[in-house]
C-alpha cells in the first residue's frame, strides 16, 4: 500500500545487478530453479519470496529455567539486501511459549501458517500495487527456512 514499499518489492527484477556475483538471495541457484520450476509465479516480480526462521531462547537469561520460546519470523526477500533483514520488514507469524522447547510437535503450530501459505501460494491475494495504483494478485512462496541444525531437524520433519 506504500509506494516506497512498493517499489523496493520489485527490486530483485528491477534494480539488481546481474553480474553472476552472489549479492542477494535472487542470485542463487535455489531461487533460478525456483523461476524455472514455476514460471506462472515468477513472471510477476511483486509475487513474494519469504524465508522462515526459528530458533528457541530462554526468555528469562538463564538456561536452568526449563522455558522456552520459539519465534517463527518470515523474512521478505523481495527487498533489497540493506531491507530485508531489517527488523521492520520481518514478519513475525508465531510465538510459541512453553515449559519446554516445541520438539517435533513443532508442526501442530505451524500448520495455520503452512495452509495460509499453500492458499497465498495457489491462489494468491488481490492486493493493491502503490506503485503502479492498480489493483493485482498477489502470491506468495516460501522459498527456505533458516535455523540451527536443532531447529532444522524439528522443521525438516
């Protein structure tokens, strides 16, 4: 709905410098054959690449305290390298508090998201495009998930 948002979210097209250099997530292997594997979603630069990451903390500072706290936060890899990791263009989708860490159960939580995900994926979202002021479909996709090799054995289940 902003323009300045709206812009940067076609950056990876856009603005990128196509050099062969690895410079941003839209320069690797994993995102070309993610274009060459569907090109219906790739034809449309607005159509948002999130990436997923998780780990636990202990909110209270100290590691005898059996609680933990998992964080699912989306990033937005539309935007420009000096965006997307910025706290204000993360997305946080979960929290999960608990006595304990979330384990392999970790997917009872995390299904709401997956099937919004499989619905903004398949079907998209008519949203508004600032820039351009018109209306489109907007689709999203989650591309990886990045964690520890903790999380990533509980996410890759």
């Amino acid at each position: 709905m902003s323009n300045e948002t709206s812009s940067f979210m076609q950056w990876h097209e856009r603005d990128r410098v196509k050099d062969g250099l690895m410079r941003h997530p839209a320069d690797s292997k994993a995102w070309k054959k993610f274009d060459n594997r569907y090109p219906n979603f790739a034809s449309d630069p607005r159509n948002v690449r999130l990436g997923l990451a998780s780990d636990g903390f202990s909110p209270f500072g100290t590691m005898s305290i059996s609680y933990s706290t998992w964080p699912i936060v989306l990033m937005i890899y539309n935007l420009p390298p000096w965006m997307c990791m910025k706290q204000p263009n993360s997305i946080m989708s979960l929290l999960i508090p608990g006595p304990s860490a979330s384990g392999n159960d970790i997917d009872v939580y995390l299904q709401p998201l997956i099937d919004e995900l499989k619905e903004l994926c398949d079907n998209g979202l008519k949203t508004f495009d600032a820039s351009t002021n018109q209306n489109f479909n907007m689709r999203a996709s989650l591309l990886w998930t990045i964690s520890d090799f903790s999380a990533y054995a509980n996410l890759s289940r």
